[in-house]
C-alpha cells in the first residue's frame, strides 16, 4: 500500500492550503485515515482523523480552521486548511490504516511540507 501526498507550498500567515493523499496498492479497504504534522525540530503529531464512515477528531490548536474530509471511492483523504498560521508550518504526513485479507497494517505517506510565513 503506497499513501501519496501533494498539496504542500508556502503560503503567508491567514491563507489556506488543501492536502490531498490517495492510496493505492494491494489492499481490501481503507480503515482510518488520518494527517500528523512535524515541525522542525519536534515530534511527529496528530493533527485530524477520520474513520470509514466520516466520524472526525482534531487536535485542538486546528479546530474550527482545518477539516479533513475523504472519498472512499477513490482511496483519498484531503486536509483542508485555512486561516494558517506560523505554528502550522511542519511536514504534513498522511496515515492510513489498511486492509489486507485478514490483516490490518498501518502506512505513512511520505510527507509534503507546508510553511507559513508571518
């Protein structure tokens, strides 16, 4: 299963950026999905999940700016973000738990950075 993200740039403090990652490969179904973000320095952390049948979570510094959306039928997630700010900049990763015969395994994307500018 192969998770690719696009959708990153640089974009100045208050503007909006979408993400987009799609899966492909061999696999049953996508479960969960989800973003992480990585700044420079840190720790890889969650930023918004989202299940199967659309239930969403999102990290609190992200409320009511972000929202992470789906299409089961064409295996993507997309991160839509506005009113950003200098603290969002980091790498953004896509995740996805995926099925595969009986097996469940967890894949990461590899990563498209986003940078605010102040």
């Amino acid at each position: 299963v192969q998770l690719q993200a696009s959708g990153g740039g640089l974009v100045q403090a208050g503007g909006s950026l979408r993400l987009s990652c799609v899966a492909s490969g061999s696999f049953t179904s996508i479960d969960d999905m989800a973003w992480y973000r990585q700044a420079p320095g840190k720790q890889r952390d969650l930023v918004a999940t989202i299940t199967r049948t659309g239930s969403v979570v999102y990290v609190d510094s992200v409320k009511g700016r972000f929202t992470i959306s789906r299409d089961n039928a064409k295996n993507t997630v997309c991160l839509q973000m506005n009113s950003l700010k200098p603290e969002d900049t980091g790498v953004y990763y896509c995740n996805a738990d995926a099925q595969r015969s009986t097996k469940r395994s967890n894949y990461w994307g590899q990563g498209t950075l986003v940078t605010v500018s102040s």
